[in-house]
C-alpha cells in the first residue's frame, strides 16, 4: 500500500498535465489497485493519505481537506464496487461514473468554488466537463487492464 501511496503522489504531483482549473492525470490508478486488492477501507485511506502527504510536502497553495475528502471518497467508492469484483466492466463503470461526476466534477468544483470564491458554474464549464468526459473512458480502460493483470497474477487477497 504504501508504494501505491508513493506511486500516487509522483503520478499526481509531477507526471500530470495541470491548468488553473484541472488537473489531468492518471494518480487514480494506484488508489484503484489498492481499493480492488484490499478494499474500501484501504483505498479510503490511501487516497486521503496521498492528497494530504502530497499537498503538504509538494503542494503550490495552502492545504485545504476538502480535497482530502474527495480523495477518501475516490478510494472508498473504487474499493466499495471493485473489491473482489475486480474485472467486472459493471463494477468498473458504476464506481468510474461515481468517482469522475460526483466527486471529482461537482464536489472539487465546489472546493474550488469555496476556495475562489468564484461562481460554481463557470468554473465547471468548459474545462472541467471536458476533463471528466476524457477522464471517464481512459479510467475505465486502465482499471480494465489493471483489473485483468491483478486477476491474472493471482493478486487478490481472500
């Protein structure tokens, strides 16, 4: 767990594409592995962990835990409809769907918004919705490919 924590800071904190308004990029995929391999809990962990950690030894602004919250919820949310489901494309969509929409396009919008103090809509609009409608189908693939590779080398506890 801890090397996908390390994993998830370099990929989010270095190896993004980062704009005033998103973020591209692909740190979700540790926070993924760990939520299928040990579940909601772990993948909760871990996900508020690697904001938190990456915020304060990495981050450009001041630490702010909504965020942090976004990043339990994304690990719980994967961990909740992965674990021991891990290649079923039913379980992959549904927690993608949850995890990009609710979370990562309204709820850190409304971060942004409290942080700003800009208008909630015109932050999501354009830029964000364009990142959630590329983020969707490239999540669904690599947590495909992730799932089959976890499966495949017997990866998966219980």
């Amino acid at each position: 767990m801890a090397l996908m924590l390390a994993m998830e800071i370099v990929l989010t904190r270095f190896l993004s594409i980062n704009t005033p308004h998103v973020r591209i990029g692909f740190g979700f995929l540790p926070i993924a592995v760990v939520a299928i391999m040990y579940g909601p809990i772990s993948g909760a962990i871990v996900g508020a962990l690697a904001d938190f950690m990456g915020a304060n030894m990495f981050g450009t602004a001041a630490y702010f835990p909504g965020f942090t919250l976004t990043g339990f919820l994304l690990g719980a949310t994967y961990g909740v409809f992965m674990y021991k489901r891990a290649g079923k494309m039913f379980h992959i969509v549904a927690s993608v769907l949850i995890v990009t929409v609710a979370w990562q396009l309204f709820m850190d919008t409304y971060w942004l918004h409290i942080i700003w103090g800009t208008p909630y809509f015109p932050l999501m609009f354009p830029w964000r919705l364009v990142r959630t409608a590329i983020m969707i189908p490239t999540q669904i693939i690599l947590i495909k490919a992730m799932s089959h590779v976890i499966e495949k080398n017997q990866l998966l506890r219980g």
